[in-house]
C-alpha cells in the first residue's frame, strides 16, 4: 500500500480517519504528536494551524507517497490557499469528512480542495465507513490484498 500523511485542522477527523482505515473501533482521542504507522501518518491539526509547525508538517509528506488533505464539511472556512498542492513535492487527495453532518455543506469543501489543487477529492464518513474503501482501494498497490478481498478468495 501507499504510505499516506493525513493533514487537517484539529477535529477534522484525521485520527477518525486513522482509526477506519485501519478497521479499528471508532473512539475519540486528541492527537498530540505525530503517530506513524505502517501506512498512514497520522498528524495534529496544530502542525496545519500553526505557521511555525508546518516545516515540521512538510519534513513527514517526504516520509509518504501521498499527502491526503482533509477538510470538513461543517468548515466554515479552508485553511489551505489556492494551488497549494505543488509545494508538497507529492501526489495530493482531498478528503472531504462527516459528509452526513446536518450542518456540513459537502459541495463547498469539495470546492475549496479543488482550488487548493486537489484533482482527486473522496467524501468519507468515517463512522459509517462510507468512502472509506475507496480511499483504500485507491492506496492500493499491485499485488496488495484488501481485507475483504482476501475474505472473498477463500470464498471462492
């Protein structure tokens, strides 16, 4: 798979994110630090919000293949300036969560990613696990096996 670095505000859903993508149980904890795993970097959402932290934000995109913004639906503003996407060196998704808040608007955020530079955006729930496996199908590699994949050969 892909190495993925998530960046985002704080309770933008990024360690919500972590959580799905990994199919653990879904339990709110502030993220404090950088936590690494296999796949996914998981960041604080003050490494975006603080101008003095986002050298340190950009030292851990080299670290991944994919640099995955995330941007709530319930934003009421993007912290991400217009055709930001070059400067991180890397390939550059949008990620659009709580697509099912009564107060989000979707087609906004999908909007301001695009105009930060994102060409490929996925709307995610990451509670309900909607567009979770798209993002992780989209992280695949030849040759990886998804866990419902596998699931499906032995059932073959």
């Amino acid at each position: 798979m892909k190495k993925i670095v998530l960046a985002g505000r704080s309770e933008t859903g990024k360690t919500t994110l972590t959580q799905a993508l990994k199919g653990e149980k879904i339990q709110y904890h502030k993220t404090q630090y950088v936590n690494n795993f296999d796949v996914i970097i998981d960041t604080p959402g003050e490494y975006v919000q603080t101008h003095g932290l986002g050298h340190a934000l950009a030292l851990y995109t080299y670290e991944a293949d994919v640099v995955g913004l995330l941007l709530s639906s319930t934003e009421s503003y993007s912290l991400y300036p217009p055709c930001v996407t070059p400067v991180a060196n890397r390939e550059v998704i949008g990620i659009v969560t709580k697509i099912n808040d009564p107060k989000g608007n979707v087609e906004r955020a999908r909007k301001w990613l695009h105009l930060a530079g994102c060409r490929k955006i996925f709307l995610v729930d990451s509670k309900t696990g909607e567009g979770v496996p798209e993002i992780l199908e989209y992280l695949k590699e030849e040759g990886d096996v998804l866990p419902w994949e596998e699931n499906n050969k032995n059932n073959i």
